[in-house]
C-alpha cells in the first residue's frame, strides 16, 4: 500500500504536464527539430579553418576558429552537415570520422547548460578526398 501511495502524487504530475502540454499547444510538437535559437547577446564565432572550398585529405578535419563569448555563450557545436558531431570549448580541434565529400562545418555559440544554442554562427563548405 505504502508504495502505491507514494505512485499517486506521480501520477497527479504526469496528468498536470499532459494538461499543460495540451492547453499551450505543445502536444504533437516535433520534438525532433531543435529549439529556436536564443539571442546572442554579444556571442559570435568566426571559423578560420577549414577554408571555404578547401580540400582536405583523410577523415581528421582539423579547426580553428574565433570564439566571442559575450553574456551567456560557453563553447561551440560543431555540425557537419546538420549533424551535431562534437562540442569545443578552445578555439582549435578536430572532428575526426568525416567521410570523402563536399561537406558543410556549421559552429554554434551554445550556453553552459550544453543544450542553449544562440543566434550566433558560422558555417564553410570543404570537401574530403
């Protein structure tokens, strides 16, 4: 009985967040596609390598780039063609994995809680022999 009492309040919560998630909308929300992008509040990223059109050899594409923190960025995502494929919280790495092709790097400004991106990008296309 004790841990059928101690399920009740759980239930009450799941039928409050159901309710919620009804009246403003969100029921059937695809969560699949990210969050809208924050403002950056002074946050900017500029990548300097790779180079826009630049070949590179191998699946290890090295890179550097110009971080700007401002109020609330932390680090950056790295994406290669939508795909979120690692984090960065210096200005150089490496995104190992990355198969022959015309590819597109996009960096985004996220906050600290790793989750927060911001309305500050930048992205290059390169290409993989």
């Amino acid at each position: 009985m004790k841990k059928l009492a101690s399920l009740v309040p759980l239930a009450g919560l799941f039928l409050s967040l159901s309710i919620l998630a009804t009246e403003t909308g969100m029921r059937g929300m695809d969560m699949s596609r990210p969050p809208a992008l924050r403002p950056a509040e002074g946050a900017s990223v500029k990548i300097v390598s790779p180079k826009k059109g630049q070949l590179l050899q191998g699946d290890e594409i090295p890179l550097e780039f110009k971080l700007i923190k401002g109020n609330r960025g932390n680090h950056v995502h790295a994406y290669i063609d939508g795909e979120l494929m690692g984090m960065f919280t210096s200005e150089t790495g490496t995104l190992t994995g990355i198969p022959p092709g015309k590819h597109t790097l996009e960096l985004r400004v996220v906050a600290g809680d790793h989750t927060t991106e911001l309305n500050a990008s930048d992205k290059v296309d390169f290409v993989v022999k």
